[in-house]
C-alpha cells in the first residue's frame, strides 16, 4: 500500500537552509577568530630578572624578620602572662585550703553549740549533776563566741580574697588567650612571607641561581671592601694619634682587631667572652624564633651570647637597643650590639675590623659577616 505521508525536505537541501547554514558557520568562524585573536591580544606578564627577584626576595626576607621580631615580643609577654596565672591559680588554691581550715573550726563551733541543746544557762544549771562542771563549761563557751566570732570574720575575709584571685585569674587568662591569639597570627605572617620567597626562588632556573648567587657574592665583596677601608682609616687614626702624643687607645674600636690584650674594663672583660659563645655557634642554622642550643634568629643569638657572661638582655631587637650605652660605629668594641634597618628589626655581634658574627636570614647559617653589608641603624654595648 503507498504511503500517504509527505515525504520530509532536507534543511540543507532547500536554498534557504543552505544559506541558514553558511550563515551559522560564517558566524562560529568569525567567533573562533574573534577569541584567538583578543588571546594573542593579552600579552603575558613578563618574567621578572633575577635581580628584580632578588629585590623581592631580599624585601621578603626583611618583612620576615620583622614578623618575627613581633612574634618574639608576642611569645615573651605570653610567657610572662602564663607564669602570671600559674602564680594567681597556686595562690588560689592556697586560699582555698585556708578557707577550709576556717570552714571545719566553724564546724567544730557548730558540734559544740549543738551539744549543749542551745539551752539558756539557768536550766542547764538546774538540770546538771555537778555545779561546777557547769560553771567550768559556760567559761569556756563564753571563749568560745569569741573565738567563732574571729573565726567567721576570717572565713568572710578568705572568702573575699578568693574572690578577687578568681576574678584576677579570669582577667589574666583572659589577657592570655588574646595574647596567644596574637602569637598565632604573628607565626601565620611569617611563614607566610617565607613561603613567598621559597616559591619565587624555586621558579629560577639553574642559570638564574646562579646569577642570584653572584649578585650575593658582589654584595658581600663590596660589605668586605668597606668593612677593610674602615678599618684602614681607623689604624691610620691611631698611628696618628700616638704620633700626637696622646698614647694609644684601647686597641678595641670600630677598626681595631681582637687581637689585643684585656684593658681590665669589666664591660670589655665580658663583651670578649659574650662574643666567644657567639662565635661558638658558627654554622648552625637560622631559625625564626630560636633561642638555641641548635639554632638561633638574630636577637636569640645576642640575648644567648650575652647571658652567658650573666648578663640578661630582652628578647627582641627593639628592646635590645634600649639597653646600655650608645656607641658610634667608629668607637665599637668586640662584644657590642650593631643593629640594622630603620625599622631595627635585625641585630649582630661585633667582632672587630668591621666585622660581625650573627644569624643572618632563613636558609643561610651563623656566620661572620662585614657590618656593611646592611645599613646601620645604631649600636649599643650591654654590661
């Protein structure tokens, strides 16, 4: 049997499909092109040069070692604080057991009043057996009173006292949990920063780090070229003066050696033997936040050195500068504390002719180093 449904035309087949079709595809071409070339368009970021990448490493590097300073001085008022509310929660507890002690004399009163019935003293006169039992046992009540009379006004007194401890405890824990907090974000900054600096010294490629490490080394060479300068003129200045007639000085300033012999300064004594520990610890690792004994940050390695000799300096870098004498960097002796940056966020050890021992960034070791290869912010001498 024929079939009597209308046979369907092709969309491609008739002119107007046809032109349909060239038209959606005249339309997806003129877009594919559109698209490659708004992406040829967009250039690229260029690859930063490896002393632009020292630039922000080294920038890096700096933030990081005032973060970490900030989370020194965080750590040590925290430190301060624990040891603060571990006093008030020993005190607390002592007070406790004074309130107990009062709390059982108030019992041992208690048991004696409830013995003698709270009877008023004519009947018991009456009811007891022997008179002068009686009259021996109402003396001592009477001292009794007294004496529970002192003893709730002690109980009040402990109790109130334990009252405010608990209250000052609060406040401490309190004052210590933001402290801590503040720890927490000072530590998130400063492996932040050092994260960054990985991550920008990880994309170089073996040429790069080579070059980085040359442009390292040409900054050291021209630290050690000042540092000897320095110490050429200050050698000059001492001929000069002992030609002058005014004898020689100590042996023991900004370009004089370590060679010489003690002048019996105490200051000078210990700063000798501060520098010695000091020294002792070359080629241990930096560590933010290190106090030792097998690793340091800058300011960990001057407070250890220092207490060694007995003398106690603060944790961070911005305290170490207040303590002791102003020393101009001509007048340095072995021992002194030179700090560095404006925002004085790294310190060293002088050791003489220009040079210092100190824990100088993430990655290197202690090491001794010329004064210059940082810019000088001021110097001070504990003792």
């Amino acid at each position: 049997m024929a079939s009597h449904r209308k046979p369907r035309t092709s969309v491609l087949a008739s002119p107007g499909g046809r032109r349909t079709a060239a038209g959606l595809t005249t339309a997806a071409l003129a877009s594919v092109t559109l698209l490659s070339q708004s992406a040829e368009a967009a250039p690229r970021a260029p690859k930063p040069s490896v002393e632009e990448v020292k630039q922000k490493v080294d920038g890096l590097y700096h933030q990081a070692e005032v973060a970490t300073q900030k989370y020194n001085a965080v750590k040590e008022r925290a430190d301060e604080q624990r040891d603060t509310v571990d006093g008030l929660l020993d005190a607390a507890a002592q007070r406790a057991e004074k309130m107990n002690q009062s709390r059982r004399l108030l019992g041992t009163f208690a048991s004696a009043q409830y013995r003698t019935g709270g009877m008023n003293p004519t009947a018991q006169l009456m009811l007891a057996k022997d008179p002068q039992q009686f009259v021996d046992r109402n003396h001592l009540m009477e001292r009794l009173s007294g004496r529970q009379k002192q003893a709730v006004t002690d109980y009040q007194e402990q109790q109130a006292k334990a009252a405010r401890q608990r209250a000052e405890a609060t406040r401490s824990l309190e004052r210590l949990q933001t402290s801590q907090a503040s720890l927490k974000e000072s530590k998130r900054s400063v492996q932040d920063k050092l994260a960054e600096a990985r991550q920008l010294l990880s994309r170089l490629t073996a040429q790069e780090k080579a070059r980085l490490a040359e442009l390292e080394r040409q900054k050291e060479e021209a630290a050690k070229r000042r540092a000897a300068e320095e110490a050429r003129k200050q050698q000059e200045r001492e001929r000069q003066r002992q030609q002058d007639g005014d004898g020689p000085s100590d042996g023991r300033t900004g370009g004089g050696s370590t060679d010489g012999g003690s002048t019996g300064d105490s200051s000078s004594a210990k700063g000798e033997k501060a520098l010695a520990f000091a020294r002792a610890q070359i080629g241990k690792p930096y560590v933010w936040g290190a106090t030792g004994p097998a690793s340091y940050d800058c300011s960990g390695l001057t407070q250890a050195a220092w207490k060694a000799v007995g003398v106690d300096l603060p944790r961070t870098t911005w305290d170490q500068v207040k303590i002791g004498q102003r020393v101009a960097t001509k007048d340095l002796q072995p021992g002194d504390l030179v700090f560095f940056y404006d925002d004085i966020s790294h310190v060293g050890m002088y050791i003489g002719n220009g040079k210092m021992v100190h824990a100088p960034k993430p990655g290197a070791n202690v090491r001794e180093e010329s004064i210059y290869y940082m810019p000088i912010y001021g110097s001070v001498r504990p003792g």
